[in-house]
C-alpha cells in the first residue's frame, strides 16, 4: 500500500503536514492532533472538537446539577455548541 504523502523532519522535530492529509483530516491552521501509539505504528488523528469541560458547561450553565431528560439535556448541549462555537 503507498503512503498519501510523506513529510520530512526538521532539526527542531517539527514535520510540515501535507495538504493532502490536511483535506482528509479537515483540518487548517491553529487545529489540534493527536498522536497515538497503536502496535507498531503511530496514528495522527483530529483531537476531538470539544472538552468534557465544554459539555458539563452546557448541561450545568448554572454550576449545579439538576435532573434533566435526555432531550433537555441534548438541547442544552446544542444551545452551548452554537453559541461558543459558531463559525461566522
């Protein structure tokens, strides 16, 4: 199997991520990626797009815990999603 590019490393240990790879992770400038050891090989992947902090902010806007349903719950996530992280 050929590799989708390669990337070479510099003398500071920075590596250039090839466009192609880029487009196929959706990712640009200021993205975080994670490496991950799986067997022998190395895995570069998307970090995820939002911290656990992130979904306890939109469950609990208040800081204190109530009994919600599912679907208030969802909703609240929806509600923090879109308002701290629309794209204009």
């Amino acid at each position: 199997m050929a590799p989708i590019a390669q990337s070479k490393l510099t003398a500071q240990g920075q590596v250039s991520v090839p466009a192609e790879v880029r487009r196929r992770l959706g990712v640009g400038p200021g993205a975080i990626l994670e490496w991950d050891a799986q067997g022998g090989t190395i895995v570069v992947r998307r970090a995820g797009r939002y911290s656990s902090e992130d979904v306890h902010r939109a469950v609990f806007p208040k800081g204190r815990p109530r009994t919600r349903a599912v679907a208030q719950l969802k909703a609240g996530i929806r509600r923090y999603i879109k308002k701290h992280h629309a794209r204009g």
